[in-house]
C-alpha cells in the first residue's frame, strides 16, 4: 500500500512537471527590440569610457604585411601610458551617420588615410580586419589577409555591418604589385584605421557567435582595393531574393551631392525623417539615382539613354567609336594594363544635342532631332541625357 502512494505521488509530480512546461512553452514572451535611441546613449557611454581607459600602439613597418598593425590595452594607474582620447599623433574623429532615426557620432582613427580611390558605401572592398569587444576579447580576425566584403545593405551574396559602409568611405586604397612567379599581390601606401562602432550600427539586438546583443564593438583594419558597383536591383519573382541589374553607372557617379555616400530611402522603418543633404535624387520620385532605373523619371530607362547607335560602334568609316555598346561616363583611353581588352571610347554620355535641326525648315520635335556635335559628348560640367528630362523628345 505505501509502495502504492509512492508511485502514485511520483506520477501526479510528474505530470504537473510537464503540465507546467507545456504551458511554458505556450506562454513564451517575445522581448521587443530596445530603443534604438536609448541603447546608442548607453553605447556612446561605454565607448567614451573605453577610449579614455585605454592606449594603444601602432607598428610601424612600412612594406611590411605588419605595417599599421593596432595593438590596444587597458591603462594601469601610473603607467605613463596616454589614452586613445587623449592622444595627439592619431586625432580622434567623428562622423555623423543616420540610421533607425539615430543621429549616430561613430568615433574612427584615420592612421592613414591612403592614396588611391575612395569607396561609396555600396562598392565591394578588398580589406583586412580585426575586432574586439570593449573588455578587449578579440572576436574575429583575417589574420592580416586580404578579404573581398560587399558594403551595399541588400546585396544578394551578404553584406558587412552598417558600420563599416559608413567608415570605410573615409579612407583610400593603396597600391598593388603583383609577382609575377607567385601571383602573390603585395599591397603598399593603403588606407588603415580603428572604427569603435555603438551595437545600433553593428549587430544589435540578434549579437553574433561570442558578442552579445547590444554590444559596442572594436575593429581596426586596412583598405587595400576597392570594386566600383552599379546596383540598381529588383526582386525575383519566384525566388523573392534580391537580383542586381545595374543601369550602366557606377553607383560613385550617381553620388548626386558628391559626399561618398548614397541611401536607399525607400526604406522608411530605417529611415522615417532623412536630412534633405543626403537624398540623391535627380527627378525627385522618391527613388535614389543608384536604384533608380530612370534617373531623370523622362519615362526612357537610363540604360536606354545610355545605349550607342550601332553606326558608332566600331570602327566604322575610318574612325574607331570604341567596342562598347554603351557610352562610359567620360571619353576613356585605352588601359595598358589589360592587354587583352581595348577600352578606348572617344566619347562620353551625351548631353542633349546641340547640332544643326535634321530638317531646319521644321521646329525640333521626337522626329525632327538636332544632330550631336562632338563638345556634346565631351563638354566639362554637360547635362548627360539619362539625368535630363527634357530629352528624349516624347512624340506627341
């Protein structure tokens, strides 16, 4: 009887335990993301705290993979050591950056700027990398090799954090030589930094592998290469992933107020209240020119405007048009370095013609065109025809 009210107890115990989970399982709390503006304070808090509590050292090896390499510790009481804020050799800057209506200030060292080109923050790069929580724990590296990262927020094969697209377009690329037995690439002169990023413009509230959620994180890097990008995308039909089209111009060439930086505003979550300073919209519909597959809104796609007539393709009387089948932005010249590629083009993208009427007993009209003359292709400052509306002349 006792062996009884034994069992018995253990099987009531028992299926409260899992009556209890069941209904835990049922009742699970979904925790809504914290307030963007609320956790950037805390960040920038710690972020401060972290600059004027610790120093750093910076190799100097110049032609070496270890050249501008960043070493940063916790300063001991008494050490000498001067903090990375209040250090003079390296400056501390700010760039302010809007996001998730977030008036961001990202602190970033420039140890050289570098000497080539700048990225857009849609352009793919070529860098090297290391990141750090603020405790100093060392969360990823590239062990100092050469990665190629995509800064565009949508591209379909991944894109780097937010902060990184905003602080990489301060600095430049360097040189590169290639050996010629090895194929190795050695990279010189390039861009290098440390860019300390509010967890708002990393990972957030998801974190990632060993950081945490609503963490401030530590990168210091090198810029070596940079490929320009032409990003005008659209949405697959039966996929629903993101297809990258282009319209024939970098998106660097579409950079409208010419600050190294274009967004996507469509995005109005991200984005509810965007300073007018940054929009780069040349026929106001809404859309950015880099996503915009018709830039002045004439109803004739830029690609389109962009298209050479087939009589200029070539070589063709006697004068050589160049192979391409769209006009480059500007008259281009032939790259020695591509031996296998002729890159020529004598003429750039148009501005709407200037010539002589077709039949000037007649007013210019969509059958009745001007003729191009060469300044039209060639001009300093012409309006190009994809960002004029005005051309090409609609029929009646």
């Amino acid at each position: 009887m006792n062996k009884f009210k034994y069992y018995f107890i253990l099987l009531l115990a028992g299926i409260a335990i899992v009556s209890c989970n069941k209904s835990d399982d049922e009742d699970v709390v979904t925790v809504p993301p914290r307030d963007y503006k609320e956790q950037y304070k805390a960040d920038n808090d710690s972020i401060v705290k972290y600059l004027k509590s610790n120093y750093m050292t910076v190799v100097h090896a110049p032609g070496t993979p270890q050249d501008l390499d960043v070493v940063i510790k916790k300063i001991v009481p008494g050490d000498g050591n001067v903090s990375i804020w209040d250090q003079k050799e390296y400056p501390l800057q700010t760039r302010k950056v809007y996001s998730n209506d977030v008036n961001y200030e990202v602190y970033f060292l420039s140890l050289r700027e570098g000497t080539g080109s700048k990225p857009m923050n849609t352009d793919k790069i070529v860098a090297s990398y290391s990141g750090n929580l603020l405790n100093g724990t060392v969360f990823d590296s590239s062990y100092g090799n050469a990665e190629t990262f995509n800064l565009f927020a949508y591209s379909p094969e991944g894109s780097v954090i937010e902060g990184w697209s905003e602080i990489f377009p301060q600095f430049r690329t360097g040189t590169s030589t290639t050996n010629a037995g090895t194929g190795v690439i050695t990279y010189d002169n390039y861009g290098a930094g440390v860019m300390f990023l509010p967890s708002g413009l990393a990972y957030y509230a998801s974190g990632k592998g060993t950081i945490p959620a609503y963490t401030s994180i530590v990168f210091s890097f090198k810029l070596f290469d940079l490929q320009r990008m032409d990003n005008e995308y659209t949405i697959s039909s039966s996929t629903g992933g993101v297809v990258i089209l282009g319209d024939g111009v970098p998106d660097y060439l579409e950079d409208v107020n010419g600050d190294g930086y274009v967004y996507d505003f469509r995005n109005t979550t991200k984005y509810p209240n965007p300073p007018k300073e940054l929009i780069d919209d040349t026929d106001g519909d809404g859309i950015a020119d880099f996503v915009d597959f018709d830039d002045d809104g004439d109803g004739f796609s830029t690609r389109f405007e962009l298209t050479k007539p087939t009589t200029e393709i070539g070589i063709i009387g006697g004068i050589n048009y160049g192979t391409r089948l769209y006009y480059p932005w500007d008259p281009t010249v032939d790259n020695p370095n591509t031996p296998n590629v002729d890159e020529y083009e004598p003429r750039g993208i148009p501005r709407r013609p200037t010539g002589a009427l077709t039949d000037p007993t007649k007013p210019e009209s969509a059958t009745n065109t001007k003729k191009y003359v060469e300044e039209d292709y060639t001009a300093p400052g012409r309006l190009r025809i994809h960002l004029d509306k005005t051309y090409p002349i609609k029929k009646n």
